[in-house]
C-alpha cells in the first residue's frame, strides 16, 4: 500500500519558519519525482517545489525561490520542505505528492493531476 504522510504544518508568524515532512512508505524514491503542492480557500493547488534525487532535479516556484528548501532522505524515504521567512499569503493546506519519471524534464512537474500519489495536507497559518 502506498502512503504519502505530511506533517510539520501549524500556526506561525510572519516571518517565522516551518519545515514540513513528507514521509513515503509503499515504494523508495528510484525513479519518481516528490513534490509539494498547496491550495488555499477558494483557489487551485499550486505547485510549490519538487525534487527527484534519481535525475538531479529540483524546482521552486518563483514566489518561494530564496525561502523555502526541498530536501530528499533517500535513506529515510522522507521529502522535507524547509519554510523560511513565511507570509501570510503562504497560508495554505500543503500537499506531499509523488510522480513516476522525471516530471521536471517532461515538463509536467506542475500539473496537480500527473502525479501518482497525493497524502493528505498539512495546514500552514502564517499571521500577519
């Protein structure tokens, strides 16, 4: 059975920091691209960031390029998202997903739905 489990969200200021934990169990990372989505009231997921150590790939959407940190335990079969300098805009419920294939080079990275598992969300608050 494949599970993707996110943790790590909370309430926290302005300016405050998170790290949020993906944690898979049901496959290891060979080959799949890993990746954080969020999705706040009224609004679409948004890609955040993914990484895929298999191809050396990684990438940030540009409004949280410099803050926030993907980070692969191949070991532990955990993703991390470090969160720095947060604003309140970044409050949202934040996705752990995960794709087969390099996404990144097919140019699919971002799109929600071509992922293959999707774990529950983790609610981060930033107050202003």
């Amino acid at each position: 059975d494949v599970q993707l489990q996110a943790s790590g969200g909370g309430l926290v200021q302005a300016g405050g920091s998170l790290r949020l934990s993906c944690a898979a169990s049901g496959f290891s990372f060979d080959d799949y691209t890993i990746g954080w989505f969020r999705q706040a009231p009224g609004k679409e997921h948004e890609a955040v960031s993914c990484i895929s150590d298999t191809y050396g790939a990684e990438y940030y959407a540009d409004f949280v390029k410099g803050r926030f940190t993907i980070t692969s335990d191949d070991a532990k079969n955990t993703v991390y998202l470090q969160m720095s300098s947060l604003k309140p805009e970044d409050t949202a419920v934040y996705y752990c997903v995960a794709g087969r294939s390099n996404l990144q080079h097919l140019g699919l990275h971002t799109d929600y739905d071509r992922y293959d598992y999707w774990g529950q969300g983790t609610q981060v608050t930033v107050s202003s």
